[in-house]
C-alpha cells in the first residue's frame, strides 16, 4: 500500500464525513514523537471560502483550494523535536487516508506571512503555527495534459550505497 501511494491534488465531489475524518485522525493521534510530547494540534477547514484563501497563502498551495477538506497541521515549535514530530505525524495522516481510500496532498505555508495567516485561519496563537496544510478528499483523476511535477522515484542505488 506505501509504495503505491500518491499525492492527491484532484477530487471528487463526494463527502468525506465526520466518520472518515475521525477514523484518519484516531490512527495519526498514535504517531510517535520524542518525549511523548505530541506537538501537535489540528484543525479542519471545510469553507470553500477558506479553503479558497488557504490555496493563496504559498505557490504550492493551490490545490488546498480544491480539497473537500484541508486539515491545518499547528506545531508548538518551543520543543527541538517539533518539525521531525510534525513530519511523522503528516505522514502517518496521509498513509492512514491512503489505506482507507482518500487521497491527500500536503502543503508547505511560506514565506513566514503566510504561515501567520494559516495560523490565524486555524484560531491558533503561540506557540502554535500552521505551516502545513493537507488537502483530504476521494481521489478523481487529474484532468489532461502533463504535469509539471516530474513521475517515479530515485532507483534505490542512487539512495543507498550498499552494505
């Protein structure tokens, strides 16, 4: 199932209820983190509206707009281990959305201002911020043409020398 997993940036109209949401949360919760601190918090977006103004705040934000649902990652940032916790926890989300179907592409908010405003959009204050958005939906294909985004992986060669 990891292996065939990919990003999401189209999908259908179809509702990812409250059910689905919680079902990908309860399995991310357990993700691991450094001390047990677990800095993490989030937040759903399901506004067109808001999702709209969320695709504007970054270049590779777009797809947020088309999502169904954006989760709002926020990570207080006071502990070391906050970003590699954060990372895990995105990760564990999008797998768990894979294995029951849904498909999700994160997002990175930046410069710092837009990461203010997702932080903003989220209700959240220090010291927490929203730098990572999720879009969460039912996969539909993407429409035609080529994507700019190049396809497959590094061989594994290139990523390890070897034993």
């Amino acid at each position: 199932m990891l292996r065939g997993l990919r990003a999401s940036r189209w999908f259908t109209d179809a509702e990812v209820t409250a059910t689905d949401l919680r079902r990908i949360l309860e399995v991310a919760r357990w993700t691991g983190s450094a001390r047990n601190r677990q800095p993490w918090r989030v937040h759903t977006v399901r506004d067109a509206d808001t999702r709209a103004e969320l695709g504007r705040c970054g270049d590779y934000a777009l797809h947020l707009a088309q999502a169904p649902v954006v989760i709002l990652l926020a990570l207080d940032r006071g502990g070391a281990d906050a970003e590699f916790d954060g990372g895990r926890f995105a990760q564990t989300l999008i797998a768990a959305a894979g294995a029951f179907g849904l498909g999700c592409c994160p997002a990175t908010f930046f410069p710092t201002a837009n990461a203010e405003r997702a932080t903003a959009i989220a209700g959240f204050e220090e010291p927490w911020s929203v730098r990572t958005g999720i879009a969460l939906g039912w996969p539909a294909p993407a429409p035609p043409g080529r994507s700019a985004i190049p396809r497959g992986r590094l061989p594994l060669n290139t990523l390890w020398s070897g034993e």
